[in-house]
C-alpha cells in the first residue's frame, strides 16, 4: 500500500466509509447520491484527502504485479526471466507462456478490465461530485481535475495496450449500453486528458505530498502514450486483428512520433529531473531526482513484498527466487568498455562476469557475487542457493538459470520476514523519458538528436557513445538500451507487442541459464535450457480478448474480432 502524506490514517477512514456506498457494478448502474455528502465535500481539505485516495488505484499495479498478480510476471514471459515454479500461482506466468490456448474471452489471462473500469468510474463520481458540491476556488477545481484524469489516462493507457479498442467514458453512465471506440480515438482521449494533466498540474510538489502527480508525470505518461500508438501505427497495419476498431491508421505515425518527441523534450527541460549518478542506487533511494511518478512506502505498516519473493533463498526462510534472469539478459550486458560480450571470445568465456558495465552488477547476482556478506555459490553443490534444473521440484526456491535478481532489492534488509520492504516502485523515471525521446526522435530520422538522448542513458554508466549513422541501426541499440536499463521494470513485454517482434522473439523458443560447476582450477559454464518445452506467442495476443461477462452485459459492445 502506498503511503504520500502523515495524514494517512484519516485518509483511509475516509476511504473506508465511501467504499460502504460503492456498488460492485462497473459500467452499469445509475449514479446515486453518496458523493454529496458534506463530509466528503465541505473543504478543500476534505476533497484534497479524497483526491489523495483516488492514488490506491496504483497500488495493484507497483512492482509489475498486474495484469497477472504476481511481481515482475509481465518480464517473465520475455527473454529477460524465467520464473522457477512449474505450479498454478507463483508458475502462472510460465503456463501461459507454454499454452496459449488456455486464454480465452471467459478466462483472459492478461487483463485489467475490471479494475480499470471500477477505477475509471471512481474518477468520474469526484470529477462529477467536485463540480456540483466541492466547496472550492475555480483554481483548485482545475487543479484537481488535472490529477484526476491524468489517474483515469493511466488506467485507460492499460486497457490500451492490452485491448486497443474499448469503452470510453468522461462521464457518469446512464445505464445504457455502450459501445467501444475506435484505438485510435481511445490514444487520442489519453492524450487529451494527460495534456489537460500537464497544462495544470503544478511542476513540483511540496513534501506533504510527495508521489502525487505533477507536470513531469503527465508529461511522462503522454510521451509513453504518444510512443505506443506510434509504435501500433507503424507497425501493426491491420496483420494480426481484422476488427474494424484496432489499429491505429499508418498516416497518423509522423505526428503521433513528433507528440512523444515533444512531451519528452518537455520533461527534459524542465529542469526537475536528472540522471542518478550511481544507477543501482537509485532504486532504493526514496528521495532520487530520477524519480518522475513513484509509489512510496514507509515502515512498519505500510510496506510491500519483493524482497521476500525475489532475494536468493539464503535471506528469508519459505522465500526468494520466484522469478530470476535469464541467460539471454545476462549475455546482454555489455563489458565495461563498450565491447559486446561474447562466449565465443576467449578472454570473456573464461571470466565471464569480471569487468561488465555497471548495470550488469547492479542487476543480477551471480556466481562469487557478494551479497549481504557472503559470496553466492550458484553452484549444484550448494544446497541453497545452488542451480536446480527446473521441473526437478514444482516450486523449488532455487535458481533454475545460474542468476539472481539483484536489482531493485535492499541489500540492507537483514531482516525481510520482520520488516517487510520499503523501498519505492518507480512507475516511470527520467531514463525512461531519454529512451523515448531517442526512439521517437529516431523515427523522425532526426539521428543526431536522438544519439544525445541515448548517449545521456549509456555515458551514466560509463559506457561509449552509440555509433548507429541509420534509423535501422539506432533502433537496434535503442532495443538494447531498453532491454538492460528498463530490466525488471515491466517494460520488455510491452515494448515487444507494440513493435509488433513478440510474435518473432517469443514464439516457439526456449531460453536459458548458464550451470556453473567447480572443477578444480575454476568453473565451467554450461548453457542450459530453463523452459523444458517451447514458449509461443500467437498473433492474436496483440489485442487480448475482453472478458466474456461484460459482452453479455453490455449488448451494444461487440467482442475484439478473432476472440
């Protein structure tokens, strides 16, 4: 659970009682009376702590826990991790991975419908309650109609890129059925409610309200937004759906590039943000200059959980290793002076975790790393921490690649049964905006410029400057910058779909880890495979099905064809 303020006690109080009126219905229903009460309504400081709970919506979502339920599950169905149970529940994301065909309009497997939409209707009861009774200036009813819709824009930015096409709704429902509109028009209503966002919401905030919205993050989302219908109108064209609702028209590329570009730029110049000097670091710093939109947590009450399921097993009894990298993530990571890592390259094959780039040991825990005062043996010879082959056992607590996760974990948390974790989610952080301002700067062929954005990401780790001269090849080493900075942060999957390659990278492969053995003078790695039977991607995932129930409730919403 998030924490923002002191206030929080009052906050849930409040929460508590207006819950007690909410129905359970999410497009349906007539609006009723309960948010005119004066309690609610009185002041601005009474809208301020109901505005302040509208930030519960993100909560699901901290540590790439949704759509699946489960930390970093969406990275697990790429080439960045591999999860170590073969059982429903902490081995969900592999059996999706492995059977495509259980996904279905009655069981979807990857969606947020519901939540979105109970969401989505909460922002409309305040905005529609704030408007006929908040005691309140003009200037404070914009301003927290700004961090209303830029919280509605994040929950149908996920509909999005999970459905493309759906339900757009600014206002209370009336009780009549509705139907979806257009990608194209849902991208454009993200993007108008982020830009009302940005114009209005104030550029910093004062401690007292730290994690809420500000200019930078609205600005943030929009360029994310903007990239991702880009991405879906250069690369789609209408291959993988056939209903008349997905897609966005290959026209409209240029300018939904040159919006992200400019979103971007203004994050950028704003003069807020800046790059951490120390990348490993800034994940558990609550108070990084790198952080845009975070989620903060404060113990002993108000903590979360990835340090119990993720650290080596050797820190907390009943845990760890849910989800570890994969060898195909390691291998990524360049070596500390720019070279590309290699197996076939003597030198490296033979030590091949000394002298990689910093992110590299700020990401992954390997075999002699040092970690909370001892050295890792991911050896099989070691019986807790050690390589187990996985399906050995159903949920083994053992690394199945040779690796494990080591960023965003406290390596100060001696203790993880007792005090939970603290450290902060980073919904989006200002390397993220550079990334976006090279792709999208790169896709308006405008190379130079978007060489200074990216070389910002990799001269942070002490890494060369990219030498890509064509948009072909900048987007290469825009793809491997993503996949090595943004690792375990829940981008891979998605950056996968949007570009249109999941079908290519993720279809009828397997991927491995590496098995270190001792013998005698060293160690030998073995690659090795830790799937066991093929993953896939069908075409038809680019636009996930929308759950059954709601096509029969809803008669005026058709379902997404092929599903």
């Amino acid at each position: 659970m998030t924490t923002f303020c002191s206030n929080i006690k009052n906050a849930l109080l409040l929460l508590l009682v207006m819950a007690a009126g909410m129905q359970a219905c999410k497009l349906d229903g007539m609006p009723g009376d309960r948010y005119t009460d004066a309690a609610i309504w009185k002041n601005a400081s009474s809208v301020d702590l109901y505005m302040y709970g509208m930030y519960d919506q993100f909560k699901p979502f901290s540590f790439g826990q949704f759509p699946i339920g489960y930390s970093n599950a969406t990275d697990a169905l790429t080439d960045l991790e591999k999860y170590t149970s073969n059982t429903t529940g902490n081995g969900t994301v592999n059996k999706l991975a492995y059977n495509p065909g259980q996904v279905n309009a009655t069981a979807p497997g990857i969606s947020v419908w519901d939540a979105a939409y109970v969401n989505i209707r909460r922002i409309n009861e305040f905005l529609n309650g704030m408007q006929l009774y908040a005691k309140i200036t003009d200037e404070q009813k914009v301003q927290y109609e700004a961090e209303a819709r830029y919280i509605r824009a994040y929950s149908y930015f996920w509909l999005a890129r999970i459905n493309g096409s759906v339900i757009l709704m600014d206002h209370l429902p009336t009780g009549q059925s509705m139907a979806r509109s257009s990608e194209e028009e849902v991208w454009n209503f993200i993007a108008k409610d982020l830009s009302f966002a940005a114009a209005h919401l104030p550029k910093e905030r004062p401690a007292a309200q730290k994690g809420r919205a500000t200019q930078g993050a609205a600005y943030g989302l929009l360029a994310r937004a903007w990239l991702y219908a880009a991405s879906v109108a250069e690369y789609d064209n209408k291959q993988f759906n056939k209903d008349p609702l997905t897609g966005v028209p290959a026209a409209q590329k240029l300018e939904y590039y040159q919006h992200a570009a400019d979103a971007a730029a203004a994050v950028i110049t704003s003069g807020v943000y800046d790059l951490e000097a120390d990348y490993g670091k800034l994940f558990t710093n609550a108070n990084s200059k790198e952080a845009i939109f975070a989620l903060y947590y404060q113990r002993p009450g108000v903590t979360h959980q990835l340090d119990y399921f993720f650290c080596p097993p050797a820190d907390v009894d009943g845990g760890g290793a849910t989800g570890v990298p994969t060898a195909e993530l390691v291998n990524e990571y360049e070596m500390a002076d720019g070279r590309k890592f290699s197996w076939s390259e003597t030198d490296m094959a033979a030590d091949p975790y000394a002298n990689r780039e910093p992110r590299f040991y700020a990401t992954v825990l390997y075999n002699g790393a040092s970690w909370k005062g001892r050295t890792l043996n991911t050896t099989p010879d070691d019986e807790k921490e050690g390589y187990i082959d996985f399906k050995v056992a159903t949920d083994p607590r053992k690394t199945v690649t040779g690796y494990y996760v080591r960023k965003m974990l406290d390596e100060t948390n001696k203790d993880i049964l007792v005090q939970g974790s603290n450290q902060p989610w980073i919904e989006m952080r200002y390397a993220e905006i550079l990334l976006i301002h090279a792709e999208a700067l790169t896709k308006l062929n405008r190379i130079p410029e978007a060489k200074i954005s990216l070389d910002k990401v990799r001269n942070r780790v002490h890494l060369p400057g990219v030498v890509a001269a064509t948009p072909d090849a900048m987007m290469a080493a825009i793809e491997h910058e993503r996949k090595v900075e943004l690792a375990f942060e829940g981008h891979r999957y998605w950056d996968l779909r949007r570009w249109r390659k999941a079908h290519i990278v993720l279809n009828n492969v397997r991927f491995h880890g590496h098995k270190v053995t001792a013998n005698g003078n060293g160690y030998d790695y073995t690659e090795v495979d830790c799937d066991k039977e093929n993953r896939y991607f069908p075409t038809s995932f680019y636009y996930m099905p929308i759950t059954q129930d709601e096509i029969i409730k809803n008669p005026a919403m058709k379902q997404i064809q092929g599903w």
